[in-house]
C-alpha cells in the first residue's frame, strides 16, 4: 500500500456530504438508518431511533438527544461534546472518538465492541450494565461516573485517569495496562458489589490462596497494576511467555489469536513509551516464532499463524537496535574476559547474589569479585564466545528501546563497521521454569539477518539491571 493509498484510507470521511439532522422531520428522521453522511454543527432535543454506519461525527455539539437503542458501526468521531443525552441501550462497533467530551450522559445497557477512544472525558455520565470489550482507550477521563460492574473487558487501558469512578475487581485481570495510577486502589470494589460499596482489598487477597489460581496472564496484570504500571521480571512473568501456559489456557483459535494481539500490542506500546526493557521484546519474540511455527502448517487455523507471523516480524524491526549494540561491544572485548562493573550503590550481598547465579549459568567460567572501595568489578574470564555474548546480551536486555537508539548513535558515530551476529548459541538460566529460548532468523527489507539463541530469565535480567552499570 502506497502512502498515497494509506492516506484516502485514513481519511475516507473527509468528503462525506453533510447531513442536517435539525432540518428533517421526527417522521422523517425515522424513516431509514442516516449511511455515510457527515454530521456536524449544533443539534438540541433530537430523538432518532435508527442507525448511524460509515458516518462521520466532526465538531459537533450535541445536546438533550433521546437516542436510545441506536447503533452506531464504522463511524468516526472527532471533537464531539454531548451533554445531558441518553445515549445507551445499542451496540457501538469499530468505531474511533477522539478528543470527545461526554457530561451527564446515560450509556446505560450499552453493548461496545473493537472501539479505539483517544482524549476522550465522560464527567457524571451512567454505564450501568454497559461493557466495553476488545477496545482501546488511551489517555481517557472517567470522572464521577456511575458503574454497576467492571465496565470493561478484553480491552488496551493506557494513561487513563478514574476520578470517583469505581469499578470491579475483575476490570485488573481482564485487561491489559490498568495500574494503580489510572485506577487508585480505592477505586476498586469486590466482584458483583454492586449496589454496595465494598472496596476490594489488596492486603487480603495477598494474604489468600487466590493468587494461586490465577492464570500467568492473570497474574502478570495483577502485577503491573500493583506495581503502578511497571512490568517486573520475575518467574511467574516468565511463565506468561512460554508457549505452553498458552496452550493450556486457551483453547479456541480465535481467542489465541486475540490473545496474542492483545499481549504483543501491550509489549509493543510499553516498549515504544521506553517503560519496558528489551528484555521482553526477546521473550515475545520466541513465544510468536513458537505459535506461528505451530500454526502455519495448519489451513484451519490460518489466521492464527497469520497473526503470529506478523508478530514475530514486528519484534525483528524492534530488535535491530540490540543487535548492533552487542555486536559492537562483543568486538571490544578481551579474548576469553569479560568485567561486570557495578553501581557504586550496589550492596555486597546484591553483588554475592548476582555472582551466584552466574556461577550457576556458567560452571566452567573463571569468576572474580574485585573491589575497588566503590564500584564493584565482577570479572569472567575462561569464557568461549558464546558464553561472552551471553553477557553482554544480557546486560543490554536491561535498557530500554531510547537508551538503545543512543547506544546505537554512539556505534554509528564511532565509524565503526556494523557486524552481525549469526547462529550461536548460548547458555543461560539454571532452572527450567524460568528459561526461555530465543531464536531468530529473519530476512527483511534493509535489515540483516539476525539469529541469537538465548536461554536467560528475567528475574537474572532484573538482577543486572539494578547491579551492573557498565561492562568495562
């Protein structure tokens, strides 16, 4: 698709013919569904009982409309305030609000499916017995707002912001990027409360053996949200990239393919705002190679492979930056060497810690731990290649995709030829539980071929992101 083409297709609504709703009829009004119309301008005690597709909402004010049961498909909308409306009881599906600002609306009994909400504020607006499933919102205001339930489900929740809005537990385990600073904790009550008030309880949920019955993917969320929106390495997020918990979990195709959409557009937003380590594009990218090589074989299932495919092709372009920053340093190191030097805050028992695990990782490594009064130099000598690159991959895993593009700047301002590195294998984590294995092999266009096999974990990532400062 040309840009030329991407364009017409991202503004398909911008030669629409108008559409003036006040100039029609009640009985006019009503006849026939409004299709491929714009609607714009001013429009005050409206009631319409038809349906709206392929429209376009665009600087409008609208305001007392009895719009119950309408449906709304394909349509846009764009600056649109609406004030003091009942605008419940249909169903809203693909459909895109940006900038849209709603006050003291009723979206009571209402039905909104594969919607994308940008800027938008509801202010003391109702949604009981609504739901919002499979949607995006991203920098959205709940304030004041009435809930009956957990309002959302299968959903994408970034930088939202819920003001005296209170909604079920359940609203944390069943989407992804809700933390605790979109949703206080105090905004959070007990599954089906409602019409009570009874605040759900972190301490006592903690305290129980309800944790043990949450999936990974439950509990990875769970984690994020307590965390305050930040992704932590630890054994039970490893185990929420390993192809096995998703075949435990999911059975139908269409959910692991929705699934696996929701879970990379997680990665992929926290990645690109620079709040994640490249760590977990790595382990994204196994897990998508795993379901696409699963599911390309298969016609029935085509869509999934499909899915997974496209996937794993996104992490490749993401991953090029890690490529030439550890090839780069891998060419400056000391034959058979390598020195961890840590933060001069590290504490000797974090040090001790981290140089067990390493003696764990690499048996027949040469480990010595070297003070210097303040910092600390972990040296690993006796190393083959592979176990060298090992580390530095390592090391590199716990930067972000902005401390990546600067290292990568430095490379190219060294004048240095970019190297690739090209089928080798490594060794890495000691427990099976917490291993997983990255294999790439990909050819793009302007990209070289990538292949690093890995096996590491994130709870050793986390680890040398808060020892290691930089590998001398």
């Amino acid at each position: 698709m040309s840009d030329k083409d991407l364009a017409t297709w991202q503004n398909w609504n911008q030669g629409l013919d108008p559409f003036d709703l006040n100039s029609l009829s009640e009985a006019e009004l009503n006849k026939r569904d409004v299709i491929g119309k714009l609607i714009s301008g001013k429009l005050f005690r409206v009631e319409f009982r038809r349906n709206f597709h392929r429209c376009a909402f665009r600087n409008a004010q609208l305001s007392d409309l009895d719009w119950k049961r309408v449906d709304y498909k394909d349509s846009v909308f764009f600056d649109v305030d609406v004030t003091d409306s009942a605008i419940g009881g249909g169903s809203t599906v693909s459909c895109t609000f940006s900038r849209c600002r709603f006050v003291r609306c009723s979206f009571e009994d209402a039905a909104v499916h594969d919607c994308a909400y940008d800027g938008c504020e509801f202010i003391e607006c109702s949604f009981s017995d609504s739901m919002i499933r499979n949607s995006q919102l991203i920098r959205c205001r709940f304030d004041n707002c009435a809930t009956s339930n957990k309002l959302f489900d299968g959903c994408r929740l970034y930088e939202n912001e819920f003001r005296s809005t209170w909604l079920d537990f359940r609203v944390i385990l069943d989407n992804f990027g809700l933390d605790s600073r979109q949703l206080p904790i105090s905004g959070v009550r007990e599954d089906r409360a409602y019409p009570s008030s009874t605040l759900w309880s972190v301490d006592k949920m903690l305290a129980s053996t309800q944790l043990e019955t949450l999936s990974p993917f439950e509990t990875i969320k769970l984690q994020f949200y307590l965390a305050g929106g930040e992704l932590v390495g630890s054994d039970l997020v490893d185990k929420a990239f390993q192809p096995e918990a998703w075949i435990l979990l999911v059975r139908a195709p269409v959910n692991l393919m929705r699934l696996l959409q929701d879970f990379s557009e997680f990665i992929f937003y926290l990645y690109q705002a620079d709040r994640l380590q490249a760590l977990f594009v790595l382990k994204l990218t196994i897990l998508s190679e795993a379901i696409w090589r699963g599911f390309r074989d298969h016609p029935a299932q085509l869509q999934v492979g499909q899915a997974a495919a496209g996937t794993y092709l996104q992490c490749l372009q993401r991953l090029s930056d890690l490529e030439t920053v550890t090839s780069d340093r891998v060419k400056g190191l000391a034959p058979e060497r390598l020195i961890y030097r840590t933060f001069d805050e590290a504490s000797d028992l974090a040090i001790d810690d981290l140089v067990k695990d390493f003696r764990s990782s690499l048996p027949n490594a040469t480990i010595e731990v070297r003070p210097r009064n303040s910092p600390v130099d972990i040296v690993l000598s006796n190393l083959p290649l592979g176990s060298a690159i090992f580390l530095v991959t390592l090391f590199f895993c716990t930067r972000t995709r902005v401390e990546l593009s600067k290292l990568k700047r430095r490379v190219a301002h060294s004048g240095q030829e970019e190297t690739q590195i090209v089928s080798i294998s490594l060794g890495g984590a000691q427990e099976g539980s917490l291993r997983s294995a990255l294999s790439v092999q990909a050819t793009l266009p302007g990209t070289t071929i990538f292949r690093l096999d890995v096996d590491y974990s994130s709870a050793l990532v986390e680890k040398i992101k808060k020892i290691v400062k930089t590998i001398v």
